[in-house]
C-alpha cells in the first residue's frame, strides 16, 4: 500500500470537490474521443480514478481542469494503442453515434455538426473542441495535447475551414440533404439562440 | 467589441443593450443587414468576409452547445459512489 500518512484530509477534500466539479467536463470531453455515449463514461470514470490516485502530485491551485482532459486524453489513446481493433470499433460506434440522435427533439444541424465533426480528422477535432467548446486556452489545449502552441493553432484554423466547407458542400456522409443545408439551418439556428437569450 | 465598419442601423443600439454576449450582437445583426446594406456598402469582398465570419461564429455556437449540452446532464450516480468509496479507502489506510 501506498504510504499516505503525510496527505493532508483537508487537501483530499478541496481536491474532491473540484474534481466532482469536473466530472460533467470530463463526460463531455470523452464523448467527443469516443462517440459511444457508454465507452465515454467508462473512459471518464477512469480518468477520474487516475486523477484521485494522482492527487498527491497535483498542485492545489493550479488548472485542474486542464490536468483532468491530459489525463483523459492519455488514458483513451493507450487504450486505443493497446488493441489495433479497438480502433476499428470505435470508428463503428461513432457512426453508430453520430448518426443516431439520443433526442428526437434534437434540431437537424447538430446532427450535421456531428457527422462534419467526425470526418475531420482526429487531431483537428480535438484542437477545434478543446478551443472551440472546452474553453481551453490554446495554450492550455497545446499542453492538454502535447504539441506546440502554434501546432494548436493551425489544427483549430484548419478543422474550422474544413468543418464549414463539410457543412456548406453537404459533403457529409449522408444520403439525401441538398447541398447548402446544414449551413442554412446552422445560421438559422444561430440567429434563434441570439434571440432567445 | 469591435463594430463592424459602415451600415449600423438603428436597431444595433437596441440590440446591444439588451444582450450580455460580446460575440453575439455582431452575429445579429450580420444575419439582419447581410442581403441589403452590407454588400452594397462595401463591395463583395468585404460581404465574402463577414459573410465567413459570421458563419464561422454560428459554428462556434452548435459546438459549444453540443459540448454543453453533455456538460448540462446529469452525471451518473457510479460516477459519485466510485468517487465515494475511493474516499473511505484512502481514509482507513
């Protein structure tokens, strides 16, 4: 066993309570890496684990949220590592994800925004959620990922061309849906919630 | 905030006033005023890049909100009891 003598109780406490703060980020950041909503809380559960047996070398104060995601990201790329198919499977439960829509409310466009999502490629869509929803830094996403700032940066330029010429060419991997559409129902959709709130 | 050069109209004060977003109001009242006075006012180039940018800004948006609307569930109780009972282990060591 680990000798934890010299850990403060106070300390584990301030760091649960941020942790559990955390805990619908690390959900939502791991349904992005993985799709399949029941692999995301498996995999944010874990990271969740490995933060609090980890917590002795976290400083209090620092950005625990950032430490959080690089541990998440790690732990869902070893476990992709470790197992060539898992990859394949995950590609099948993304589509199967992506595709399926959890509310039947759910507006059009998002379901569009999944599937552009999905077809770019991996590092882009990770920079472009860490900056673009995660409300990450870029330097808090370069150092989430590992790369240079600068390598952040044009991942986060290039998944937003890619991602708005997906969204306006229609070229998404779905029959039917005229050219022009998402980005029509995007903006409309856009312009709505400026309205409402 | 940046104003975006030329073609305010009346309508942008109010719109500013009632909104706390900064992002926001610009996106607006581009939907508004793109069609008339915007392209007229500054020629195609610069009703190209507002255009863009404007779209850029509604992408910004479903993306945040399809990461919100995770953010925004409930978490599962397995989350807590793992949490929980990770706790009472470290406390009995």
């Amino acid at each position: 066993m680990v000798d934890r003598s010299e850990r403060d109780p106070a300390l584990d406490k301030a760091f649960k309570n941020e942790l559990v703060t955390l805990i619908p980020h690390l959900r939502a950041f791991a349904r992005t890496l993985c799709g399949d909503a029941t692999a995301a809380d498996d995999l944010a559960q874990d990271a969740m684990m490995k933060a609090w047996d980890a917590r002795n070398s976290f400083q209090m104060g620092t950005n625990m949220k950032a430490w959080t995601f690089m541990i998440l990201r790690n732990q869902f790329y070893s476990e992709k590592r470790r197992s060539w198919r898992q990859s394949q499977l995950d590609q099948e439960a993304a589509e199967r994800t992506l595709v399926a829509v959890d509310d039947p409310e759910a507006p059009v466009a998002l379901d569009e925004l999944r599937l552009g999502l999905g077809m770019l490629p991996p590092e882009q869509r990770e920079a472009l959620i860490l900056v673009g929803a995660g409300g990450f830094a870029y330097e808090e996403a370069a150092d989430i990922c590992g790369v240079a700032v600068g390598t952040v940066k044009s991942r986060v330029s290039r998944a937003r061309r890619a991602l708005q010429s997906i969204l306006e060419d229609g070229a998404y991997d779905r029959d039917g849906g005229a050219a022009g559409d998402a980005m029509r129902t995007i903006l409309a959709q856009a312009e709505r919630l400026s309205t409402v709130r | 905030m940046k104003e975006p050069p030329g073609g305010q109209d009346v309508l942008s004060d109010q719109n500013d006033n009632m909104k706390g977003r900064p992002s926001e109001p610009d996106a607006e009242d581009m939907i508004e005023q793109q069609p008339q006075s915007s392209t007229k006012a500054r020629g195609p180039d610069a009703a190209a890049l507002d255009e863009a940018r404007l779209r850029q800004q509604a992408i910004g948006v479903r993306l945040r909100q399809m990461f919100d609307e995770v953010v925004n569930e409930p978490v599962p109780d397995e989350f807590l009891d793992i949490l929980r009972r990770a706790d009472k282990s470290a406390e009995t060591e």
